[in-house]
C-alpha cells in the first residue's frame, strides 16, 4: 500500500494490520511486542499508535514506536533470551532497525549470520562492520536458515518451513497478509 491508501483507507488497513499481528501472534505465540514504523504509528492515522493499543493488549502485546526503540527491544530481548555467542539468524537485516541489530549483536559476541538478496546492501553492512572491527556473514540464500537455532525476523518473507524446531524466534516485522492469509486465515477485528 502506497501512503495515500494508508490515509484514505484507514479502516481497511488498520484492518489488515491487525490481522498480521494476530497471524503473527497465532505463528510465534511468545511475542510480546511490536514495533510500529512511521506511518503505522502516524498522528493522523493511529493518534500516535494509540488506536492499536485496545487490540493488541486483548493478545498480550505491548507496543513500541521508532526504530530506536524497536531495534533497543528486539537487541535486549536477544541479551536475555539467547546464549551469549549463540550462532544467530537474522533476515530482514538492510532495514535501519536490521543494521542496528546486527552491529549490535556483533558487539555482544553473538556469532552472525544475516541474510538480504542485495550483494551491495550486504556489503555495506559488512563495511561497517568492519569500521567497528566486528564480523558477520553474508548468506543470500534463505533456506540456510534451516540450520540455526535462534532466528531473528525482519522480513515479511514467508520463512515459515525455514523456522519449524528453532530454539527462539523474534520477529520485529509485521507479516504481510498477502503472504500469510493462504496459510491461516484469522478474522481481524471491526473498526467499524
């Protein structure tokens, strides 16, 4: 949806949002956060993230705003969660919030791996990097995934054959649910 359909839309894609987080929820039931990006938590479209609050607190979730804050989340619930140098997984990874993550991940000596189809934003990040004097690696195909135990999610690619028997899995990316609704089909709430 373009930022037009957003505003002129709302309901229909409140809607929508709504239905992805419960799709995501019903997938990884120990989530317990959200992060909504610019135009989710918009004044003029959700009074700052407010208008979600009623939903997403019926499924046991708080929500967060900003990048900083979503990446601060998803990095201190990685620290508490996974074993310190843990291999980790992380798609999604050329987002603002997937490079602080990574840089982040990195400096608490978990062994990185991430994944992006871009060889150039790959090797952005990998410079970075190695400004810092940290390391990760690179992996374009999405089916490595299959072998680690701790996955961090920032796609809304469909990696849900990639995921079955992870150890931990946190996503800081709201699904699509053109991706999703094939696979789980869950009535979203009336903003009517």
């Amino acid at each position: 949806l373009t930022p037009t359909h957003y505003f002129k839309e709302r309901n229909h894609t409140m809607n929508h949002i709504i239905q992805s987080v419960r799709q995501l929820k019903c997938q990884y039931p120990t989530i317990n956060t959200i992060g909504l990006a610019a135009l989710n938590k918009n004044k003029v479209f959700s009074n700052n993230g407010i208008d979600f609050i009623p939903f997403f607190n019926n499924l046991g979730l708080k929500i967060v705003t900003g990048n900083t804050m979503t990446a601060a989340c998803v990095c201190e619930y990685i620290k508490r969660e996974i074993p310190e140098k843990s291999d980790i997984y992380i798609n999604g990874s050329t987002s603002s919030i997937g490079q602080a993550i990574i840089l982040q991940c990195c400096k608490l000596n978990y062994k990185v791996t991430f994944h992006t189809n871009s060889e150039e934003r790959a090797r952005r990040i990998l410079v970075k990097l190695k400004k810092e004097d940290l390391n990760a690696t690179w992996c374009k195909n999405i089916e490595n995934l299959k072998s680690f135990d701790y996955a961090i999610l920032g796609s809304c690619s469909d990696v849900s054959e990639q995921t079955i028997n992870k150890k931990k899995i946190l996503s800081f990316a709201i699904p699509s649910p053109k991706i999703h609704n094939e696979k789980m089909k869950i009535e979203a709430g009336n903003m009517s």
